[in-house]
C-alpha cells in the first residue's frame, strides 16, 4: 500500500494499458512490498562501513555514517521544518556537491519525491518544471538564487523554498535519528526531466524499487565496482547518468564519490590525480578533452564508462592505447533511469554499444513496429525492471510501442548480437552528452525580433560528438550578428543549447505544403 498522502504522482501516471512491460528477472530483483531507496545507505552502514569515505570535496568529507545522520537531518527539516509530508515534490537545484548528495538521500528517507534540475537551466525553463510537476519545496544552492528568485516569483505551487546556507543551519551537527518513511517499492522516488524533442520537457517518474534496480544491474553486472573504488565524473546528478554515477552505485557497495570544484578538464584531471579516483565517468566529449592534458594524472583510473552520445570506435582506441583503460560505453535514457546495453573487459568491441545489460532484454523494430531476430537495423527497444511512466503526458505512447519501451534510436545489430549505434530517429541533438531539443533552441531564436524564420540541426564534430547550428531568415532590414543571436539564446534558455554555428539565409527548405524539409538542410554543405 503507498505511503503518499500527496497523490499528485500516482494520480498523474499514464493509464496502466500504455506502461510498458516490466520484468524482474534476476534475483536481487526480487523487492519486498515496501521499500525506500534510502535502505542502499543504510546497508552500507550495516555491513560495517561507516568509517568508510561516502563523499569528499576540498571542503566536505563525509563517512558512510556521517553521511547517513546528514540524510536524516535532511529528512527531518523537511518533515518537521518544512512541512512535508510523503508525495510532495521537493526540487533540488544545485551544482554537484557533497551537501546535494545527501539531501537526495534525506527527501528519499523523508518519503519526498525529488525533482532534480541543472544548474544551468533559466528560469523559463524552472517554472515549467515546477508547474509540471506541482512542485511544493525547493533546495537551492545559494549560487543559483538570482535565476530561482525569478522563477519562484512566477510559480504558483511552491510553498516552501530554503537555500542551502539556511538549510545547512537548520539541519545543525547534533546526534539525528529519522525513521525512513515505510514507502512502497513502487511509490514514487524520482522525476527526472527530459530536455525533449519540443521545448516541453517530459517528467519521468521512477519508483523506489527503480533506484534500486540501477545498482542491481548495470552496476553490479557491468561496472563491478568494489568498496575501495572512488568514483569521479562530469554529468550533473539532475541526470539520471549522474545519480547514478555520483550517488546511487557507490553506496550500494560502500564506494567514495569526489566532487569536483569547478568545470572543466583541467580540474577533472587535477583531481584525479589529488584523490586518485579510480572510476570516471563522462561523455566521448569528455575523454578527447582529458587526453589533451597530461595524462600521468589519470594513472589511478581503472573504470572509464561513456554514456550520452556515440562514442566513436576512434577515441575508445585513442582512449586505450593512452591510458592502457578501454572505455565501458553504454547506453541508457531518463525513461529508463540508467544504462541498459553495455559490455565490458574483453566483452567489449570498439564501435559497438554492446549487448542487453543482465535485468534487461533488447531487441530492434521493422517497420511495422515488429521485434525481429538476428542481423539487421531497426528502432531500439528495450524492456526491463524500468520503464518509461511521463508523468501527464500525451508523448507516453510514442515511446512504449507494444509494450516496448522505444528509445529513437536507430541501431544495427551484427550475427553475434551486439548492437551498433546508427543515428538518432528524431530531432534530438545530442552534444558533449548534453540532449538538445532543435524546436527548443529554434522558439528562444524566434523571441528575437530580428528573426523572421529558423530551423536547426545537429552537425558532427569531432569534439562534441554534434554541435547545434541554426539557420536563420531574417526579417525584412533586420541586422544582427551571430556572436548577438547567440548571446540572445544563452540568456533565453540553458546555454549550453546555443547554436554554434549560424548560417543567415534567404529562405527555409519546405514542401509544396509548407512543411520544413530538414533532411535538405543536412545536405547543406
């Protein structure tokens, strides 16, 4: 039985008919009627790891059992402080940070459903996902109050926001006791936001069995990783990737995670080397950027896993013959909270994304939306104990066909059953990791008022995997420069979206129906 007395979530899954199918295949599968996902910190500490490193930055150090009494301090001021009670969404907008982690932590315990955010993101794009998800508090780094200020305004749902410095204080250092809230497994943990193909970003809703279940696989099957590991990566815990990177796959065996500072490769290969991490993860974006710098500083990597984009069979050899590592690649989405194919050690094969990770089954779709066996090219699709739930949202049946759930990616699969990635079945850009939607980046083009028409698409890179370039008709007598158009765009949504590239036309390709033709302007030299 659910624990939620707020039913927002539940009440705004899709109808059960359009869920895709799940399957609980491996024993460690197997979830009791009830259970929090905060039990993957608390079994940490009950097989004696509690002097264990959890987290450490230049300024926090966490053990397993500090780390465990900052989460029921979390827990504690949002139940008791805050008001919260279980089913109430809880925003965490921060950059990565030891604090952030534990407040993950504290919301699960506390029965909270939390809704992470990138930092980078506007407050355009804040209030869409606080409407969305009828979000009711919010934790915000102090860092990011000037764009969160803008959005709360503008929100009609929050009723309790606190920033970190504040939140620290009221948390205090003393002794904590918090009884996790008894949830069911399949109550809900997590809305993760999808950046979208349509500048409407889609919640995906993952229970607390899901959490979980991202350990039990691809973690512990693939990535293997032990107690004296210590992870370090690039993605933001608001995805998916890096939830599980960062927070989610060290406790569940008692592994460290180091927080950078700051961005960048310099900093990332700098603190590599100051810890000696030994687990990275980051996008193909990310390795070519390290193997510019000296990679005597990487020697304590073991465990280098790509996820995000492609990773081109070029740099998984570059990456190798530098470093002696080869590159775990993956692929995963926030409709499924993780990585589902992958291989790794001498299972893996340059250029392929590998196979269906243990817990889960991969096949590809003909045309007539048909799994088929053996070789051939076809649309992803992938079942497992997760599965795509958007949360309100008319989208859920493009991506669950058949029960399958169908990732829009196209993929070759070879007569030894490793896939092979193709392309992307829609307009999704996807650069240095990041996804970008092209009618997002062409609606913050059409609000300058220079711009009469635009279009966009993702071009290769060789460092970013694709970059954004747009085209752009201008009004009639309008002048404005590229270096202007894109400033306009980084101060309209995130900015990591901006179009790098612009290409001032006359006109856009369209059909006799006035439909845009983007396959001519990827023809486009």
């Amino acid at each position: 039985m659910s624990a939620h007395i707020d039913t927002f979530v539940r009440d705004n899954l899709p109808p059960r008919e359009l869920w895709p199918e799940l399957k609980f295949t491996l024993p460690e599968l197997q979830f009791p009627v009830s259970y929090n996902a905060g039990r993957l910190l608390e079994e940490a500490c009950d097989r004696g790891l509690t002097r264990y490193t959890a987290l450490r930055s230049s300024t926090e150090l966490y053990a397993y059992g500090e780390l465990w009494m900052e989460a029921n301090r979390v827990a504690k001021v949002l139940s008791r402080d805050m008001g919260l009670v279980p089913g109430n969404r809880v925003l965490i907008h921060a950059p990565n940070s030891a604090l952030a982690a534990a407040i993950w932590w504290g919301v699960w315990r506390a029965g909270g459903v939390a809704v992470g955010t990138m930092p980078m993101l506007r407050a355009s794009e804040l209030e869409i996902i606080i409407a969305k998800a009828q979000i009711s508090h919010a934790l915000v780094d102090d860092c990011l109050e000037s764009e969160f200020e803008v959005a709360r305004f503008n929100a009609g749902t929050l009723k309790h926001v606190c920033y970190f410095r504040e939140f620290r204080t009221r948390m205090g250092t003393g002794p904590a006791h918090f009884e996790a809230v008894d949830t069911a497994a399949d109550d809900p943990a997590l809305i993760a936001f999808t950046s979208g193909t349509t500048g409407k970003p889609k919640g995906c809703v993952h229970f607390h069995r899901d959490i979980a279940a991202m350990a039990h696989t691809f973690s512990r099957h693939v990535l293997q990783p032990n107690p004296d590991d210590i992870f370090i990566g690039t993605p933001p815990l608001a995805f998916t990737f890096g939830l599980g990177a960062g927070v989610v796959f060290p406790a569940s065996v008692g592994a460290a995670t180091v927080v950078c500072d700051k961005p960048g490769f310099d900093v990332l290969a700098d603190t590599i080397a100051k810890h000696r991490a030994t687990t990275l993860f980051t996008s193909p974006t990310g390795y070519r950027a390290l193997m510019k710098h000296d990679l005597g500083k990487l020697a304590s990597l073991h465990t280098c896993v790509s996820a995000g984009e492609h990773l081109p069979r070029a740099t998984s050899d570059q990456w190798f013959e530098r470093t002696g590592v080869r590159i775990i690649d993956g692929i995963g989405s926030t409709e499924m909270i993780h990585i589902f194919v992958s291989a790794r050690g001498d299972d893996i094969r340059p250029g392929a994304t590998g196979k269906a990770v243990p817990g889960y089954e991969a096949t590809l779709l003909d045309e007539n939306d048909e799994p088929f066996d053996g070789e051939g090219e076809g649309r992803l699709a992938i079942k497992g104990p997760t599965g795509c739930r958007y949360l309100a949202d008319e989208r859920q049946k493009n991506y669950v066909v058949n029960r399958w759930n169908v990732t829009g990616d196209i993929y070759r699969r070879d007569a030894d059953g490793y896939f092979w990635y193709v392309s992307r079945a829609d307009d999704m850009i996807i650069s240095s990791g990041y996804n970008i939607g092209a009618p997002e980046v062409e609606n913050a083009l059409l609000t300058h008022d220079a711009v009469s028409e635009c279009a966009v698409i993702g071009v290769p890179d060789t460092e970013r995997g694709q970059i954004v370039k747009a085209f752009v008709v201008l009004k009639p007598g309008a002048e404005i420069s590229e270096r202007a158009l894109q400033d306009h765009v980084k101060q309209t949504i995130a900015p990591y979206k901006y179009p790098r590239a612009i290409e001032f036309v006359g006109e856009l390709p369209k059909t006799h129906t006035g439909k845009l033709q983007r396959f001519k302007l990827r023809e486009t030299p």
